[in-house]
C-alpha cells in the first residue's frame, strides 16, 4: 500500500492510526464524505433495504364477444371488473382484455394447459373443470341463467300453450351451441337437441326450420331479439313457460400458482361485493327489467336435473341464488 507524503510526515510525529471497522490492506477510504456513503451502504446491507417496487399488473384475459351482435356476458365480465377494483388498494393494479374469439371447447383447453392466451373463462361447472382447473364457487349471475325460455318462430306461438309436464317436451327439439355445457344436460334427460357451430347462425338455423325451439337463457333471450328485430322479425319468445335446471356459471381460471393468485384476488372482490350489498345492487341494475318483463313468477316451469354439479355446488348458500317466486 502506497503512503501519501500527509501521512509519513505525521506518523514521524507519532500520530497513532486507528483503522476503520472491516478496513483491509486492500482498501483506502480518503475523506469524510466517502466514509459516510460506505456507512449507508453498510446499513442498508444489514437491513436488507431494497427500492420499493410497484406491484406487478395482474392480467385477466377472457373470451372476446363471438360477434358483434354478441353482448351476452357483458353483466358477468362487469362484475368481475368491480371485484378487481374493489381489490386494488391490496392487490395492485389489473388489466382486462379479451383474447380472439374461443369456443367453449378451445376455452377449456388453453385454462387447462395454461397457455397463456386466456387466463379467466367464465362457464357453468363440470367434473373435469373442478379438478383441473380453480374455480369461485359463486354463480355469477345467481343461476338466473338456469332459467330457460323458448326462442320460436313466430307462426308457432301458439303451440306451447298446452304442454303440461317435462315428458311433453320431449315432442319437441332444442336448437344449441356445439360444445355448450347445455346439450349434454338436456341429452342426458332425453330432450332432442340439434346443434350449431356458430352462435349467429343458429338464429337462422330456426328460422329455417332445423329445430323448433333456440333455447335462450333469461338473462340474454331480449337483448338477441331487440338486436335482430329488423333483420330477423319472425324471431318470437314464447310467454308462458321455463325450462329450468341448475347451471351454476362461475369464473375458473388456470391451475398453476398465477391462475391461483388470480381467482383469489377475484374471489376476494367478490364476496366483498356481497357483504356491502354491491353484488344485489348490480344483479338489479343489469337483470330486474328482464325479470319483470319476460313475467318469469307468472311461467309454467319444468325442471330437469343437471347431472354434472358436484358438491362443491353452493346450494347452502340462499343469497347466492335467484328464484322468481322470493325475488322482490
């Protein structure tokens, strides 16, 4: 180690050196202001104190509209906006997008390899989905969709007035989506369906006779036919009758450690949603109007079974499901 000429001459006077705590023969501190620094790196090694980092953007990517005509689930993708943002102060920032368009088929396979390319599917429940995927066991529309009127040609509205039991039904055949949860419910109870590989399509597909009845969930049947009123006029919802089964919708998401932090962010807005009363509040912003004018207390209804809920299924849970006789 090299002696500057200020330090000889002062050790010739026997000015005794004290060397710095973890000073070494390899290193030389000159002046105050290089001390102090090397002292509050010290501190800050010893505390463990890192720069702050912002939290990272959790990305939910849903299936997009399969048209443009298409506003079935904007409800549902709505209420999962208001649990994201009733999480922000704990979980950080999000952002939703939606992916190219899936079949219901595509959805379940790109959540269950994680793939990347949709990381939340909103669907109704079945085995496979419960044990390969993370689900929130709350139905996101209160199993409204459960409740089922009839889409018909218009020339028709006369014929289901006298059909009295389940049985009856069977008479006639239901138009519906190829891959939806649905065609295998009504299979399995022996109702006759014909499917379609495109959700406009089937619209005409009825109206060109290939099946008698569109099956149409309560929640979306009035939207379909305001929108189509004056291209596809002969479009009619019959008024007296529900075909009901329970059709828990909920939010599953990838079964990896990120799709679980997902549905727990997701899961927590939720039920934060249900305690303050915000969930209801949406439920008869976006529903009440369709209720009250499709007359859903006033309908006949027969009820099949949905052979695939498993006991995760909340029926325990009142508050969480919609039946047109409570509901004030």
């Amino acid at each position: 180690m090299r002696i500057s000429d200020g330090d000889a001459e002062a050790r010739r006077k026997g000015v005794q050196f004290r060397k710095p705590k973890g000073y070494s023969s390899g290193m030389r501190l000159r002046g105050t202001p290089l001390r102090l620094l090397l002292g509050l790196l010290l501190a800050c090694l010893v505390s463990g104190a890192a720069p702050a980092q912002a939290p990272e953007e959790m990305t939910y990517i849903f299936n997009a509209p399969e048209s443009s005509l298409d506003i079935r689930y904007e409800y549902h993708w709505e209420i999962l906006r208001t649990a994201l943002e009733k999480t922000s102060g704990k979980w950080g920032p999000y952002r939703m997008s939606g992916s190219e368009r899936m079949t219901e088929k595509r959805q379940a396979h790109e959540l269950k390899n994680a793939t990347g390319k949709l990381t939340v599917m909103y669907l109704g429940t079945l085995p496979d989905f419960e044990k390969n995927l993370y689900g929130i066991h709350i139905p996101v529309d209160r199993n409204l969709g459960g409740y089922c009127v009839f889409m018909i040609r218009k020339e028709r509205r006369n014929d289901f007035r006298d059909v009295a039991s389940v049985e009856e039904l069977k008479r006639f055949s239901f138009g519906l989506g190829l891959g939806w949860i649905d065609v295998d419910i009504l299979r399995r109870n022996n109702l006759q369906v014909v499917t379609g590989s495109n959700y406009d399509g089937l619209f005409e597909m009825l109206l060109h006779r290939r099946f008698d009845i569109f099956l149409r969930a309560a929640v979306e049947v009035l939207d379909e036919q305001a929108q189509r009123k004056d291209t596809l006029p002969d479009l009619f919802i019959e008024e007296s009758l529900i075909l009901y089964y329970p059709l828990p919708m909920y939010f599953w998401f990838p079964k990896t450690p990120a799709g679980k932090r997902l549905a727990d962010r997701a899961e927590e807005g939720m039920r934060a949603m249900i305690a303050d009363g915000t969930y209801d509040e949406m439920f008869n912003k976006f529903q009440r109007h369709k209720i009250e004018k499709l007359r859903l207390k006033e309908r006949k209804i027969f009820r099949i079974e949905n052979p695939f809920l498993g006991p995760e299924t909340p029926f325990q849970d009142k508050q969480l499901w919609f039946d047109p006789q409570t509901y004030k």
